[in-house]
C-alpha cells in the first residue's frame, strides 16, 4: 500500500470517536464509554470492522444502532465500506455498563436536556441568505403536521426569523419552583411544534442584538441545557451561517447530531458549504444529506431559469459523498408563508417549492429514522438487574 493511499484512510482513533457519536438511547450515553464498540480495524482497501457488542442481542435497537455506526463510520473520508461484527455484552459488563450509566447520571449534570431519544438535526449552510430558515421552518411544520413532535430551536441569535416565520408570538414562560424555560408550542396538523428562539426574549423584532461570541455562545447553551423540551420526535436546530463560535459549540454539546448543508446552486455558495461540512466533522457529526435551495425559477407557462446557475448542490453531495435530498425551485408562495407565518408545505397546492420540500421531509425519514423505543427498555433493565445482583451475591 502506497503512503498516498494510506495518508486517505482514517485511523482506529478517527473511527472511535466518530462512534462517540453513537447513543444508545436506553443509557444515554455513547457505545464507546459503555463499552459497547469493542474496536475497529482499517483494511488498506478502505473496508473498516467494527466490533459492537449489544446488552441484549434481541433488542430492536440494533437497527437504529447499525445504521448509525455505518452511516458515521462510512462518512470517513477513505471508507468504502462499513462491517459490523456483533456480539452480545456478558453479564458482568452489562452491569458494568450500567452502573456507568447511572454514574454519570448521578455524578455529571447531563450536557444538555434534549431527550437521548430525540433526533436531533443541524440544519447549517457556510453562507447567509441560502434561505436555511425557510428550509428548517418548512420541514418542520411538514413532519409534525404527520403526527409528530417536533422541537425548533432558533440558533441564529442575531438573525432570528422563526417565530415570524411560524405565526408564533409571546415570550417564552417559566417553569414555577424550576429555573426551567418552556417552549412556545403551536398545534400543526396531527403534531405539535416546541418553539425557542431569542424572538421570543425581545421587546420589539426589530430589536438588535450586539454580543460577542462567549456571550452567543453561552445563549445557545441556555437554551440546551434549561429549556424543558418534551418528548420530541425531532429536534431540528436553525444553526447561524458559516463556521463561528455558536456552531463549534452546538456541535460539541450535541456529538450525537446529524447535520444537513443546504446551499444554493452557485459554486461560491458551495465551496463556502464544504467548510461547515468539515466543522461538522472535525466535531464527530455525520453530515446525512445537502439541499438545494433556489435551484430554478419555473414561470407559469413551465418554462425554467437557472438564475443562480445549476449543478452546485450534487456537486456539493459528490464531493462530500452523500445524498442530494432534493432540490427547492424559487416560489413566491414560500416568501409569502413566511411573511405570514404559514409554511408553504401546510397549503394544499401551494407549488412546486412546497411539493420539493415533501419530498425532501420523507428523504430526512428515510436518512434519519425516529427511535422506536418500545420493548427494549425493560429486558436492558431486567438483564441489569440481575446481572448487578448476581455481583452482589458473589461478593458476599
């Protein structure tokens, strides 16, 4: 093997702390530090063995559990290949497992307070005026008019738009006895959205804000750790454009986040797109998919215009080695949704940009599936229980 080719692969130290991104959402805590991921090994042909071992080899987990390990593993640059070796943890480290758990539990307050069992989704872009917000607003009022349970957060402190954006007013409350905020929530079709954003904290919109970084960062971090999120399906973040102190910090405090790039079809805007990219994975985050905002404008007689060129988001997918959820043509009826506080994709027939923006909600379904947590939780705990008191009745 070439000293080129080598230099491509990623180590075994690259491997493992991308998988420091792996939660199991039983624990609460990453598969490396409970012992779970058990090694790795890089072939010079760029196939990469990871050996994972389960609390319970009939849990339904598995599958969530595989898919993040070859979908975090696989976007290493060099890796053509993921194979997963199972096998099952012995009693003695499931209750070791355990008890890290609930050390850390006990001994740590927990980085943030988003549930371990929701998605969280960095929707990020390297430049402003990509129409990120509009992309984020849009999935979201799309996936929880299905039914689910979907947090925002507003992390563009200096430029928040969501709460216009969604029709929601009102400052955000307390929780009494608790130094706890609570989302603004709005019903949107068979779900329901959990809204923060500094929008909800100004007298007026208008309303500049002119902090420094620590300060910035140190907002965002409130609204992670002292926001009483419900139990969220999704959590999807409205990251601020390019590569700053905020998005550095949201990316270390949640290792376990998915981040999706939308950009423009111009070249400039995807260049500046693959350095937020390489934040996201130099900080651990798979980067699940790019989204083309802009890519066209179709006049009323079906006629299009590539305005802003053509080709830049597959390019951008290409270079970064994943998918184009979809691409998002220049439509009035979103500018005029979020004038109004009404996501394009809740009007019945309301375009091709609305119809994109379905499409690309089912791509984040199909790329970033929700938990199904039921019946693993009680077989993991009955396995340690009895695991922690067979080590009692040895050691007595």
């Amino acid at each position: 093997m070439s000293d080129t080719l080598a230099a491509l692969l990623p180590s075994v130290e690259d491997v493992m702390g991308v998988l420091r991104g792996v939660i199991d959402p039983e624990l609460g805590s990453d598969i490396v530090t409970l012992g779970m991921a058990r090694g790795a090994t890089v072939n010079h042909d760029g196939l990469v063995e990871v050996k994972v071992a389960l609390t319970t080899s009939g849990c339904p987990l598995r599958a969530q559990i595989q898919r993040d390990v070859r979908s975090r593993v696989g976007n290493l640059p060099g890796v053509t290949k993921v194979k997963i070796h199972w096998g099952e943890l012995t009693q003695q480290e499931k209750a070791a497992a355990m008890a890290k758990a609930r050390f850390n539990a006990s001994q740590n307050a927990p980085d943030t307070a988003v549930p371990a069992t929701t998605k969280v989704v960095m929707v990020a872009s390297g430049k402003g005026g990509v129409g990120k917000s509009s992309i984020t607003v849009n999935l979201a009022a799309e996936l929880a008019r299905r039914g689910m349970r979907i947090g925002v957060l507003d992390a563009d402190i200096w430029g928040y738009s969501v709460p216009r954006m969604l029709g929601i007013e009102g400052r955000l409350s307390g929780v009494e006895g608790e130094k706890k905020i609570v989302p603004n929530e709005k019903q949107m079709g068979d779900g329901v959205l959990e809204v923060v954003s500094m929008g909800f904290l100004v007298d007026k919109e208008e309303t500049a804000l002119m902090w420094r970084g620590l300060i910035l960062n140190r907002a965002v971090q409130h609204f992670l750790e002292d926001v009483r999120w419900g139990q969220l399906d999704y959590l999807l973040i409205d990251m601020p454009p390019g590569t700053g102190d905020v998005q550095m910090g949201i990316a270390k405090m949640l290792p376990q986040a998915e981040m999706v790039v939308v950009t423009t079809p111009a070249r400039s805007a995807q260049k500046v797109a693959t350095r937020v990219a390489s934040m996201g994975r130099s900080n651990y985050l798979r980067i699940a998919g790019v989204i083309e905002n802009m890519s066209e404008f179709v006049d009323p007689q079906g006629n299009s215009y590539a305005i802003f060129g053509s080709g830049g988001g597959q390019e951008l997918a290409d270079e970064l080695g994943v998918p184009l959820w979809g691409q998002v043509p220049i439509d009035s009826s979103v500018a005029t949704g979020g004038d109004e506080g009404s996501p394009a994709v809740l009007e019945p027939g309301s375009g091709p940009a609305a119809a994109a923006l379905r499409v690309i909600t089912s791509c984040l379904l199909e790329e970033i599936p929700k938990i199904d947590m039921a019946g693993c939780t009680a077989r993991i705990l009955e396995a340690a229980n009895e695991a922690l008191a067979s080590l009692t009745i040895s050691s007595s």
